[in-house]
C-alpha cells in the first residue's frame, strides 16, 4: 500500500471513535435532563407550599384591624429585599429571567458560574416569587436547567466543544420540568436560541433526551396533569378563520407595548441609587401586597387567574381592568430586578385578552364562535409570539399546557400574524433586546 494512502481502516475508526463521543454526550444529557427534572420538581412544589401560605395569610387581613396586615406587608417586602440582596451581592446575573444569560454564554460571551448561580437562582426565585410579583417560574428552572449542563460538563471534564450541546439541553430542561411541556422546551431552544445553539444531529438530540427526561421525573414527583386545566375545544367554523387573523393583529400591538414598557422598567430601576433601589424593594412589597389582599388575581404567576378567567368569572369591564393592571404590574415586577420569568404573566394576560376579545366577538358574531376559551388558548400563543418573537414555541406551549390540540390551524393563523406584523413595526425579539442591553451595560461599566 502507497505510504500516502489513507487506510480505510483508519478512517472507519475515526467515525467509530466520533460516534462514541457523541453517544456519551446522549448520556450526560440524560444526566441533565434528570438533575434538572429533580431540582424543576422541588422548586415547583415548594413554591406550591409557599403560595398556600401567602395566600391564608392575606385572607386573614382585616379579622384583627390594623395588626392583621403586619405580616402580610413584612412578608411581600421581605420576600421582595432579601431576592434582591442574593442577586445584587452574590450573582447579578441571576437577576430576571436569565435566557438573556444563557444565550451570551452559549456566545461565550457571559460566564456560566454554576456554583453560584445554581443556589442563588433558586433560593432568591422562591422569595421573589413567593412574594407574588408577577413573574414566571420557568425563568428560573430555565436557567437553573443551563447551569446544571455547564455543571455536569465541567465535572465530568468534557472538552469545551461540548459546553453549546449540554447547556442548551438543560435549558430546554429547564423550560419542559416548569410547564410539563418537553416539545415546548426542544422547540424554544431551536426556534429562539438559533442564533446560539450550534445544531449538529447529536445536539438536537442531546436536548431531546433531556427535556424528555426532566418531564419524566417532573411527572413522577409533580404529577401528570396539564398545567392549565381547561376544557378541550372543538375546532372553530372555517368562516370564523379571520378572527384569529384580527386577534393576532391586536397582539402584534400588545406584544410591541410590553417590550417597550419592559425595557423602560428595567431602566428606571437600574439608574436609581443603592438606597432608592433598597426602597424601591419596599414599595414594591406594599404594592403587591395590597393589590394582592383586595384583588388576589391580580398578583402572582397567573395560573389560578388563568383558571378563573375560563370559568367566566369575571365581566367585561373586569377583564379590560384585569389586563391592564397585570400588564403594568408585570413589566413592575421584572423591572425590580428580582429573578423571575416572563412566560407565565405573560400567558396569563393571552388569555385574559384572548377571553375578553371572544366575548366580544361572541356578542357580535355568535354563528361564528362557539367558545370565548378557543380566543383564550389562541392568545396564550398570540402574545408570545409578538414578544418573544418564537411562533412556533408559543403554538406548541398553549397546546401542551392545556392538551387543546384540536385548535393548532387557529393558532398558527394567529402566531404567524401576531409575529410577522410585530416585526414589520420594529418590535425585536425581547431576549435579544435584553442580551444587548446587558452587553451594553457591560460595557459602560
């Protein structure tokens, strides 16, 4: 044989050797998925417990005059502060929701330091949740999700090639173990971090095996149910499709003001000084607290609001009431700086929209709309895609939270709409918004 000839052999070898890699990176993604499941599920739980408590402690305002409210007010201020001391003293970037930091270190451009982020993303997330701000728990496990990929690869020693693959399955983790919604979580990291995630095969499938997994444990140790408990509805008549095209036209609208709003909230805490930021922390306490007492479904992650709002609870004037104090109140609580996401508050406000634009349109139009709820579950989608800019993650995520597959031609009538007429107004993605003013700040500082 020529000297310079190649030897089949060899090459053959180096495939076997490539795959073997590749198949251990399977493995450790299924490591991912399990430890994210595990932590997902304990936080998921004892929020749970939390919330329980925060709520008998509200109902008991008033039994006892003035004393009563002591320790509702000490709880949301406290719970509030000691959030923002963890982040501001120990790990600014846990502030928020953190997919903005997953995708700069999935750029290498922000540092990944698992052993401080891990702790601290989740004992600050139960104070800062549990004090009812409107923020999501799926910011947390998101990112609590990236940094056990990081984890496991510094660990195990994995070379540096493997960072993109393990990180992005324990964000896609994070996202399945929060909703019950693995497809979801697998469909975010493609659509959303397309930009970040480095897609090869075995990628794609590391992060599949992950977010399988983590909604496996999350589903042992949390249970089986939906996540929004809701009736199944029945496809609606094709002469009502071009309701769902105006409904996406409005949350193209919806989704352009709250980035906005957003942004603006952000800013303003961040110019204030430490002790305006201290009693900025204070007041938020107050507000939420009070707001909580006297209107419980306007405060928290939105999930019981969810469930009143589909049981036609509320009246029309409520429900314009209800989405407009949600949305000020979100856009107030992430400004704080406290770790939370904004998935949840923001399905919350899809479906309160989504339900007062079906009643109307029941009023108007009732030959062409069965159900208010098919506009709720539509608008769940419809405003994700306007601020997140992800159609696709924001279809799959209302189908797999409430188990409504019957409805996907609708909503992908109202994500497509919701999207391209929100881009075409200058509205960019909100976790890109976000990456960027973080590098801006970085480097201001």
């Amino acid at each position: 044989m020529n000297k310079k000839q190649k030897s089949p052999w060899k090459s053959d070898q180096r495939f076997i050797d490539a795959d073997t890699k590749n198949l251990s990176l399977i493995f450790y993604a299924f490591v991912v998925g399990a430890i994210a499941g595990a932590i997902g599920s304990i936080f998921r739980l004892t929020l749970s417990y939390i919330d329980i408590f925060r709520d008998r402690l509200y109902a008991g305002t008033g039994n006892s005059g003035i004393i009563s409210w002591v320790l509702p007010l000490l709880f949301g201020v406290i719970g509030i502060s000691v959030a923002l001391l963890l982040v501001k003293k120990f790990a600014p970037e846990t502030s928020g929701s953190g997919v903005q930091e997953i995708e700069g270190a999935l750029d290498e451009i922000r540092p990944l330091r698992w052993k401080r982020v891990l702790p601290v993303k989740f004992i600050a997330s139960l104070f800062s949740l549990g004090s009812g701000l409107l923020l999501g728990r799926e910011g947390p496990t998101i990112q609590i999700g990236a940094n056990v990929g990081k984890m496991i690869k510094d660990i195990f020693r994995h070379p540096d090639n493997k960072t993109n693959p393990l990180v992005s399955a324990g964000a896609a983790a994070g996202l399945a173990s929060a909703f019950n919604a693995p497809l979801a979580g697998i469909i975010f990291v493609i659509e959303e971090m397309h930009g970040h995630f480095r897609y090869t095969f075995f990628s794609v499938a590391a992060i599949m095996v992950a977010s399988g997994t983590a909604d496996f444990v999350v589903r042992m140790l949390v249970g089986t149910s939906p996540v929004i408990k809701m009736m199944v509805f029945p496809n609606p008549p094709l002469s009502g499709i071009w309701l769902f095209i105006l409904l996406g036209l409005l949350f193209s609208l919806v989704g352009y003001v709250f980035n906005k709003l957003l942004i603006l909230s952000l800013n303003f805490f961040s110019d204030l000084s430490k002790n305006a930021m201290i009693l900025g922390a204070v007041v938020a306490g107050l507000v939420i607290v009070i707001v909580g007492i006297f209107h419980p479904k306007m405060i928290g992650g939105g999930y019981n609001t969810i469930r009143t709002v589909l049981d036609h609870s509320f009246t029309l004037k409520f429900l314009i009431v209800l989405f407009v104090g949600r949305l000020l109140l979100t856009v107030f609580s992430y400004g704080t700086g406290v770790p939370g996401g904004i998935f949840a508050p923001l399905l919350a406000l899809g479906v309160v929209f989504g339900m007062l634009f079906g009643s109307v349109m029941q009023y108007y139009f009732p030959g062409l709309v069965s159900h208010p709820g098919v506009f709720a579950v539509a608008g769940m989608a419809g405003i994700f895609a306007s601020t997140v800019r992800a159609p696709l993650t924001g279809l799959v995520l209302a189908v797999e939270m409430t188990s409504n597959f019957e409805l996907i031609l609708p909503l992908i009538i109202t994500t497509a709409t919701a999207s391209l007429v929100t881009a075409q107004l200058g509205n960019q993605p909100i976790y890109t918004t976000l990456l960027e003013r973080t590098k801006a700040i970085k480097k201001a500082t």
